[in-house]
C-alpha cells in the first residue's frame, strides 16, 4: 500500500461516508477516489472482485457491498477518511453505524436510474444526524442527455438549495469547476449562472460578506469557502458534482471539493452526545482530554475484534492511557490501526482528534462505547440513529451437533457488528431464533458464519408464536383416584373457566367452601392449573386471557396429596378448556410500506390476500405513497421477495408487534398444520 498511516491534524482530516441506493457506484467511486489519490496502484472493479472496498466473501457471492467498510487517502496534505456502505435496503445498518463517525455524506445517486428510494432516505438520514451533505450524481457516461432533468429533479425533491459545484463538458468525458470558476463551456447549464447562484447561497449566512456583495465588491475566494462549509453544516447548501467513477472522470475534481470546500472536524458543526439526558456539544479539540466514540466492531480474521473509534478530543497513540464504561483499569491501545479495507496499517505517530483509527484485541469494547481519558467524567453516550426493526426471522441450529456454543457466540459476534441484527433463545418454542431485515440480510449473515466462523448452520422459518384462548364460561370436573396396594391417591376438583380481554393473561380464585379442598392443596390446584396453561390442547401453545375458580372438590385425609391435586386441576382444566370454544391467537404487525404510488393498488390488492388491513395510505413528494397496515405475522412470510416482485424493486416495509387477535376458524386448520406444534419437529 502506498499510503503512510501518519497522524494528520483535525484541520487537515476530511471525514465522509458514502450513501446511495443500491448499485449507484459507491465502491467504485471509492476505488477510484483511492486510485486518483495514490493510496492504490490499479483501480479495481466491483465485477473482477477487486476493489479496495468490497473484500469480503459475502459481497462477491452477491455482487453488492455487504457491509460498510473503512477506507482512507491522502491528498494536497490531507486525509480523506472514507466509509464505504452497502445501499441494499436490508444492509442499511451498517449504513447508519457510520454516520456519528463522520461530518459529510457523499449521497451517490445513479444518472442512468434517477432519484430512487435509497437516494431520499440516506440523503434525509444523513441530514438527521446532522451531517453536511453533497450530492454525487454518478455513472454521467451513461445517461448524458438526462443530466439536465436529474438536476431538477434533485432540487425537486431534495430541496431547491441544492447548487452544481461543477459540470460536465468535453462530451461528459471531463468537468468543468463552476466554484473557483465563473466561465467556461459545460455540456448544459451555465457555468457563470452555477456560479452566481452558489456565491450567493453561500454568503446569505455571512451578514458581513452579504453586504459587500450587494455594494458591488467582489467576494474573495477565502471567505466564499469559508461561507459555503458553513452553509452546507447548516443544511442551507448542497452542492452537486458530477462524475463517472469507473471511468475516472470527475475525480479529481471532486478530491479538489472535498479537500477545499468540505467541513473538517474542525469546520464542521461539534459532535453531539448526551450525558444525563443533556446535549452535549463536543469540540474537536486535540488539545484536551482523549475523548473517543466507538462506532463500529468488526472481526479480523487475525487480529480478533477490531473496533473503530472516530476521536472527538486529545490524541491516542499506543501508550495513551483509556477507560471505558465500569471498568476503572487504564487501557491503552497496544496499537493504534488505520483501516484500508482488508489492510490495517500501524500508525506511525499519534493521531489526533477528528481522525478515525481503530484498536484491536478489546474484547469489552462494544458500538457506541465512549472512551475517554482517566479521571475524566465518564457519563458521556452517543446518540444512536434510528434503526430500523428486525421483521424477518430464520431458526437456526448448527449443522454439526456439539457447535451450539461456538455458533452461538459467533451469531452474538455478527449482532455486535450490526444493530439491524438480532438473536435471541425463544422460550416457548425453544428455538435460537436470528432476526433482520430481510432474505438477503439473513442470508448474508449465514454466510458470514461459515465463511469467517467456520460453522455451517441449518435455518428454517421460526415457528409463529400462537396463543390459545377460550370464548366462553364452562365447568371442568376431574376425580383421581388411586389405590395401588400401598399408600394411594385421591384428589377430586371442580373448577369453572372464563374468558378475560385480550392481553389480561391469567387470574386464579378459589371459592371452595366448608374445607371440601382443605386450604394447604390450593395452591397445588393453582400449579396443575398453570401447567394445564403451558400448552393448550389445540396446538400445543400457551393459553392465556382466562379466569380459573375452582369451587367445589373432595379430599381423603390420608391419600390426599399437593401432587394428587395438581394433576386433578390440571385435568379438570382441560376438560373444562375443551368445552369453552378455545380458539387460537395469532400476533398482528402493524406494517409500513414506501412504494411508488403507481404500485400502491398491486400492494393493498396483495395484502387483503394476505389478510392485511390497510389503515391508510399517504401520499408522499415526489410520487412515493406511504401505506400504513396491519397484517398476521403468519402471513408476512417472504413479503420481501413479494414486495419487491410487486414494486420494481422500489418497495420497502417495516413491522412493529401490535397484538393478538383470532384467527379465523377457516384459516386456524391450514396455520396449525403449516407450523409444527412446539417441540416436534
Ligand atoms: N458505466 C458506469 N458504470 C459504473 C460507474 N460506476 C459504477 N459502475 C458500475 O455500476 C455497478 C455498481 O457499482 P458499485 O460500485 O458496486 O455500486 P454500489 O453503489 O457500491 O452498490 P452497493 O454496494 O450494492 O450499494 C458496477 O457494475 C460498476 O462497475 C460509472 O460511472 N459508469
Ligand atoms: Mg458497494
């Protein structure tokens, strides 16, 4: 690797993360931004699997990035700290893992495609966690003549402040600057007008410039910088490059951008934490006390758990002392990396505040783990993104018996590595069950666990959790009597069952009179009564929402015996249970979905055949509508692939838990043979 992993001073460091819709040219960009800055002698491509980027197995087998993926060069004595993400919908934790660690986005739209649904959602993700942003339109090769539309569109639906910094000329094989620049051919719009109206968004927040302009002065090249980087922290401006990345044009010309006119930790607005429920404003101050947010874990096939830290205050290098959450022994970090894909350069001097480096071997570190200097106060937490919910879910065994421990740490390994993933033991049906955001999430997953961890699993779709309940009052009644030569059992119970409202679970009373169940075996009733409840006796599933009574009973003064009433009740529950009309309860997801609006028909079509009800349906800018449903979790099974197949592509969901409600009787008989009762298989 050419580039040197030499500590650069916050002014002199540019952070950004690249974001785009799936396929818009994010990896190439970086490559070529990597190739054109010297950190890489050839430039790879995403199709012959050899970009800096894109090393991992996973993003091969797919052919899109799988997971985001640090990168850094240097250019006219700067640093360019870049994080490369995957623009798959189901990927886009890793997406927003990285967005506390930087100052800008580089929201990568695809000319050829347009404005797609990732666009307007990374683009106002990243305006939420409060980041400058610029927009990179990509791929100009190969839709020259929809340029000038794109450009409008952008403002349309993206904001009107949004400005071309520069545009294509020669024939879309070059760039023109229109910043430092206020003549020149481009092949569409005027590069005098790009000008004039980028000057003057710039400087309608420097009162002082502003006043100048207006009295006819010529506004220097210093103080329109200075303007525009604050402009874009504000949110006010948002410049727009061109460029088409596999083949290396633009680039320069965008590395100029974000060396010259793009916030450093410095320039851009303090970092925001909380502590006490407090905003805290951080300064990028290399000069006080080691303050540093972990971001992001990740696994190194040799050096273990890699965690990067994007430093907020002071400096670190192998030496400098650190602590972090309750532990109170000082740390240091051994050795300070940069990370250059796969590659993970020792640095060479300290690093200072506003760069981003990463530690190894800490097994304690965790995502938004803050570290900081010895006795400073260590109340300081990050504030997270909005992640989306898991709402797809595989049950998974490993394939060889004896691996459940390995596999179950490498499963917790992979969720630290990303918020959108979730695992977790299901009581009721004693499954490890795996949960994200989609198929390609899941399966992406799987295969990190064999390719990295070496564990082959098994998955299958996890059993939806079903209830039992009852509809109406009924009597039970059992007798058990044992006389088996020697000591012998006797029991008698009589109980009466009610229905509660939904989400009451279970009241127990008993109104024996006159000692007919002497007072000590009443809670042996109440034990048989629960077991009874543990598993129904129309699939095997909890029952709940039911008020047992039991009233009336015998007992024997000698074979009389807490374990003799607790089957008693237990059995006397069931025969009452099987006369209350029980029925079963099946979870209901509220479900949200962004789709073109000339699909939304398709879609609501699809979900009554499903058994969804829609609430309502939103119409959103810019032709997205937004329908708000509610659907059985039974009936959400591959909704990804479907929604995709019914949308272009362009649809995407998410589900929260609501409740439980009845299934209906037609469909209970196809659900409970559809989904094998707990503990068979
Ligand atoms: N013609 C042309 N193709 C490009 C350009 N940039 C990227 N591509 C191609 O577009 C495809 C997608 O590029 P990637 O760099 O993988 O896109 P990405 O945004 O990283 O995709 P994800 O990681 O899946 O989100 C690849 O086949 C690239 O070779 C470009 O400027 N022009
Ligand atoms: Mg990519």
């Amino acid at each position: 690797m050419a580039t040197q992993a030499t500590g650069f001073r916050p002014e002199q460091i540019r952070n950004l993360v690249l974001l785009g819709h799936a396929g818009s040219g994010k990896t190439t960009l970086a490559e070529a931004i990597l190739h054109r800055c010297g950190a890489i002698t050839r430039m790879g491509s995403v199709e012959a699997h050899t970009t800096t980027a894109d090393y991992e197995p996973e993003a091969h087998a797919h052919g899109v990035s799988t997971a985001s993926t640090l990168l850094f060069a240097t250019s006219d004595g700067c640093e360019l700290n870049m994080i490369d993400t995957p623009g798959s919908p189901e990927l886009v934790g890793h997406a927003l893992v990285a967005l506390p660690a930087v100052e800008l986005a580089l929201v990568v739209v695809n000319a050829a495609a347009g404005i797609e649904l990732g666009t307007r959602r990374l683009f106002h993700a990243a305006r939420e966690a409060g980041l400058a942003c610029l927009v990179v339109v990509n791929k100009i090769d190969l839709a020259p003549a929809n340029l000038p539309q794109l450009v409008r569109d952008l403002r349309e639906s993206l904001g009107r402040e949004l400005h071309c910094i520069n545009l294509p000329c020669k024939g879309g094989t070059d760039v023109i600057d229109c910043f430092d620049e206020a003549a020149g051919d481009a092949d569409f719009g005027s590069v005098a007008e790009e000008h004039r109206a980028m000057l003057e968004s710039a400087i309608e927040i420097d009162d002082a410039a502003l006043e100048r302009y207006l009295a006819g002065e010529a506004i220097d090249l210093a103080t329109l910088r200075a303007d525009l980087v604050e402009a874009m922290n504000r949110g006010h401006v948002v410049p727009i490059v061109f460029t088409a990345a596999k083949s290396e044009v633009g680039i320069d010309d965008l590395v100029h951008v974000l060396v010259n006119e793009a916030p450093s930790p410095v320039t851009a607005r303090p970092r925001r934490l909380v502590r006490d429920g407090e905003i805290v404003e951080v300064a990028c101050d290399p000069e006080a006390p080691l303050l540093g947010h972990v971001f992001k874990i990740a696994t190194d096939p040799y050096l273990g758990k890699l965690a990067m830290i994007r430093l907020l205050q002071g400096k670190l290098d192998s030496k400098t002392p650190f602590v972090y959450g309750d532990e109170k022994r000082a740390h240091d970090a051994g050795h300070v990396l940069k990370i250059e894909g796969r590659d993970h350069p020792s640095m060479d001097s300290v690093a200072y505040a506003g760069d981003i480096v990463a530690v190894a071997k800490l097994d304690n570190l965790r995502v938004d783990t803050i570290i900081h200097a010895p006795g400073t106060p260590d109340s300081l937490a990050p504030i997270r993104p909005r992640y989306p919910h898991a709402m797809s879910a595989l049950a998974i065994e490993p394939k060889s018996k004896g691996d459940e421990v390995k596999m179950l740490s490498a499963v917790q390994r992979l969720c630290e590595e990303d918020p959108t993933l979730a695992c977790a033991h299901d009581p009721e049906t004693h499954e490890l069950v795996l949960s994200g955001l989609g198929e390609l999430h899941l399966r992406v997953a799987l295969e990190k666990l064999e390719n990295r961890f070496r564990i082959a699993a098994v998955a299958r779709r996890p059993r939806v959790a079903f209830r039992e309940t009852i509809t109406q009052r009924a009597e039970g009644h059992y007798r058990l009597k044992k006389q088996t030569g020697g000591a012998g059992q006797f029991a008698e119970v009589f109980l009466r069952i009610e229905p509660l409202p939904r989400g009451s679970g279970f009241e127990f009373a008993s109104e024996v009179f006159g000692g007919a169940i002497p007072t000590q075996f009443i809670p042996a009733c109440e034990k048989g009564v629960l077991d009874a409840l543990a598993a129904g006796q129309l699939g095997g599933y909890p029952v709940e929402d039911v008020r047992v009574v039991v009233h009336d009973g015998k007992s024997h003064a000698v074979d009389s015996k807490d374990i003799a009433f607790r089957s008693a009740a237990k059995l006397a529950f069931r025969d009452a249970f099987a006369r209350a009309r029980p029925m079963l309860l099946e979870p209901i997801v509220t479900l949200d979905i962004t789709t073109p609006e000339a699909h939304v028909g398709d879609v609501t079509a699809d979900l009554k055949t499903r058994r969804g009800r829609v609430l309502g349906v939103d119409t959103l800018t810019s032709g997205t509508a937004a329908i708000h449903a509610q659907i059985p979790l039974a009936e959400l099974r591959d909704y990804s692939g479907a929604l995709r197949g019914l949308t272009s592509g362009a649809g995407a969901f998410v589900t929260e838990p609501s409740h439980y409600d009845f299934v209906p009787p037609a469909v209970q008989r196809r659900l409970t043979s559809d989904h094998a009762t707990p503990g068979t298989d």
